[in-house]
C-alpha cells in the first residue's frame, strides 16, 4: 500500500482526538502489518469505496475504550456493552469521514462502522494489499489506525496526484 494513503488518516484521527475528546495523541510507529487481526481489544472498522477499495479500522485498548466512553457519555462503564460500540464506532466514523476529505480524488464512500471485540477476528482488508498500522499513546492508553486501501495507479488527479515520496510531516524524522 502506497504510504501517502495513510497520511489523511493520521491527520484525521489527531483532529478527531483533540477537537472531540480534547485528547493530544502521540504517534508511535508506522508498519506494516503482518495478520489481518486487530492490533487492540475493541475495534471500528468502515469499509470503503469507490476508485480506491479497502477499510480503515480504529483499534484501542480496553482502559481506553472505557475513557472515551466516559468522556463522550459522560458515564463510566467497567465492561464491555453498547455504549462501548457506540463510542468507537463513532470515532471510527469521523476519523474516515476526515481521512475522506483529504482523499477526494478517490470519490470514497463510507460503509456503517462495525465494532468488535477481541483478537481473534480478522478485518477485511482488499486480498492484495499489505495494510498499514500507525500505533498511537494517549494519556488514557494506546490505540492503532489500520488502513488498507488499494488504489489504481490513475486515479490521482492533476490537482492532487499521490505523490510516492511525500510524507506526513509526523512521519519526517523516520522516513524522510
């Protein structure tokens, strides 16, 4: 998967974090992944379509889950139920909605989030990418943004073509 996908991601889920939760992330480690299992407890997943094909998945711990929980519904939860779902699933929609505006060129649109616990599901991924995983630390736990998206090599635009070597700026120090 082409690196510059994941870039509206990372500014997405960084905006979703602070504007809603007031809660400043910190970006930990870019990679690929290696199995199609979440990287966390619960997780949001949204399929997505249109030029390009693939999902985004919003994977967070459970001590996390249960923050946001507390501070989206200001209630406190100690397991996992609806409301658990509904706050990440939630999330996970905004952070694509975002990541989707940064991707226009690629007329996406948004499948309803599905949200799961556990490992020992897998994420539908497209068959023929090799998904990225962007681990995160908050204050309240960690957290990953998995994304797999498999785009035609001409669905850039002369207004936006993707740019092969063009990095997030969070993504300098390591890649650049």
């Amino acid at each position: 998967m082409n690196v510059n996908y994941i870039n509206p991601f990372i500014t997405a889920t960084t905006h979703v974090f602070k504007t809603v939760l007031d809660c400043d992330i910190r970006r930990q480690h870019l990679s690929l992944k290696q199995t199609r299992a979440p990287t966390f407890e619960v997780s949001g997943v949204i399929g997505l379509t249109g030029k390009a094909n693939g999902a985004v998945a919003l994977s967070v711990s459970k001590p996390l889950a249960f923050k946001l929980v507390e501070v989206m519904l200001e209630t406190r939860v100690h397991e996992i139920n609806s409301d658990v779902a509904d706050a990440v699933g939630e999330l996970t929609n905004m952070i694509a909605g975002g990541a989707k505006t940064g991707l226009s060129h690629y007329e996406l649109s948004l499948g309803l989030p599905t949200v799961f616990t556990g490992r020992s599901r897998t994420i539908d991924f497209p068959a023929s990418v090799s998904p990225l995983c962007v681990l995160f630390e908050t204050l309240w736990g960690p957290m990953a943004v998995e994304v797999g998206l498999n785009a035609p090599r001409s669905a850039g635009s002369a207004d936006n073509p993707p740019r092969p070597n063009a990095f997030h700026p969070s993504l300098q120090e390591n890649y650049a």
